[in-house]
C-alpha cells in the first residue's frame, strides 16, 4: 500500500476564554503533537469522546485551522501552503461532515450540487458531465431519477449521499468523513457504510471520525484513539475493541450499553 498523507507531529492551539470578563484568552492545545498515516485502500478511523480534538485533526489537514507539525497529502507539503489553499489541493482532499443542510445549497439540485465541482475540475463537455453525475449517484447507490430535486426533497439518508458524490466528483485522493453517518438511523447508516467501503481501492484513502465503535469496526481498517488532543491507543479494530491496553479506551468501551451487541461479539 501506498502512503497517501504523512501527519507528523500535528499541533493545533486555540485561545479561549473561560470567562466573558476575563481579559486574556487562555492558550488550550486542541490536538497534541500526534503523528499517523492514511495507507492507499484503507480507511483509519479517529474515535475518542466529544472535545478529543477529532474534528480539528480533519480541519487541520483541510487547512482550515493553523497548526504547527508537519502534513503531507498525496506529496503536497500542508504545513507550507497558504491559510486558504487553492483548487489544486482541494481537489485532492475531501470532506463530508455531519449535516449535509450545512454544506449543501438547499436551492440547489442533486444534479447541480454534483456537477459543480465536476465543472470546477474541467468537465467541460456536457454529454461527458452529465454521464459523470450520473455515474457517481451510481456510485453511493441513488437512482439518476433523483437529480432534479433539492436537498430539501430527499431523505437524510439520500442527502448524505449526495454530499458523498458531491465530494468524490473531484477523485480526491483522500476522503475525510467526520460523523458523517451519525444522524443516519442504523439501517441507512450500515448501507452508506457499506458503499463507503467499496469505494475505497488502490488510489485513494479515508479518514474516518466517528464515536460509533460497532460502525467503526465495521467499515476501517485501523482505529486511532484521542484524548485530550493525544493519540492514546493504536490498531486494528478487533485488538482496541477486543483487547484494549490505554485505560481511557478501556473506559470508552465500557461507557457502551452493550458492549457484546455493540461490538458485534
């Protein structure tokens, strides 16, 4: 397998203010040097509770958020672009977020929302985009005769899908999925798993962020456990679910309802 993007000693710091009368935001170190690689064909999970600095991981390697450290993505140095980088790293780097209502125009079709960036990334001819849309809507398992309609229009299950397209039409390289199926219901949330999976080969990557250890098991192919902005555990899914070593893995575990159906035992 191929290296795809190197994160080397990632550190994301913030000012905050605890008080609204204090006068001197305090320093917080969001994610704490950590260091891990996306591998061609494989999809590494981040898990770890809410405030573990899983999010600012996947901003920080989109170049939304200034860190220290070093990220290479498919040979781009990260840490030496601009703030905003141009279309040329967009293209080949990804997201999906949690609610497609917040990234995706609800004005807008199925069919423009994906042939957007299809345009952007030089699918000039029409007959070539057209069959494009259709074949990513193929892809994430949705019927061409859904491209007229809004977001607005479709089932949570379908938007979410279409804001997989919509993220793919560029081919990028690396794909970032930060709780992108944790409104879906479980049903809707194992099918969108299932397409994930097989759209991950020998040329490209994922990043998966979730809290959902059943789903995680599931889909990846590595698990990354932070707390505290640290990387505290390390492995393959069967090893940090079955046999965890760190204890705050061993509390995340346990914190399951149940964990022999959650884990799949």
């Amino acid at each position: 397998m191929t290296t795809l993007a190197t994160v080397d000693g990632l550190t994301v710091r913030f000012k905050r203010r605890r008080r609204l009368t204090e006068l001197r935001p305090e320093p917080f170190t969001a994610v704490d040097g950590i260091s891990f690689e996306l591998k061609s064909g494989a999809i590494t999970a981040i898990v770890g509770e809410s405030g573990s600095g899983k999010t600012t991981v996947a901003r920080a390697l989109l170049r939304l958020v200034p860190f220290e450290g070093e990220v290479t993505v498919d040979g781009v140095a990260v840490h030496e672009l601009p703030r905003y980088p141009g279309i040329d790293y967009r293209r080949r780097i990804q997201a999906v977020f949690q609610d497609p209502l917040q990234a995706l125009n609800p004005r807008h079709s199925a069919e423009q929302l994906i042939g957007e960036p299809l345009r952007v990334h030089g699918h000039r001819d029409a007959a070539d985009h057209s069959a494009r849309i259709d074949e990513l809507l193929e892809q994430v398992g949705l019927d061409a005769e859904l491209r007229p309609r809004t977001t607005r229009e479709l089932s949570g299950g379908q938007r979410q899908r279409v804001a997989i397209a919509r993220a793919l039409a560029s081919e990028p390289r690396v794909l970032v999925l930060d709780e992108a199926l944790s409104a879906l219901d479980v049903t809707t949330g194992n099918r969108v798993a299932g397409l994930l999976r097989a759209l991950v080969d020998a040329d490209n990557s994922m990043l998966f962020i979730a809290h959902d250890l059943a789903l995680v098991r599931q889909l990846c192919d590595e698990v990354l456990v932070m707390h505290h902005g640290r990387i505290v555990e390390r492995g393959s899914p069967d090893d940090v679910c079955d046999r965890p070593q760190d204890p705050y893995t061993q509390r995340l575990i346990a914190a399951i309802p149940d964990p022999a159906d959650a884990l799949g035992r």
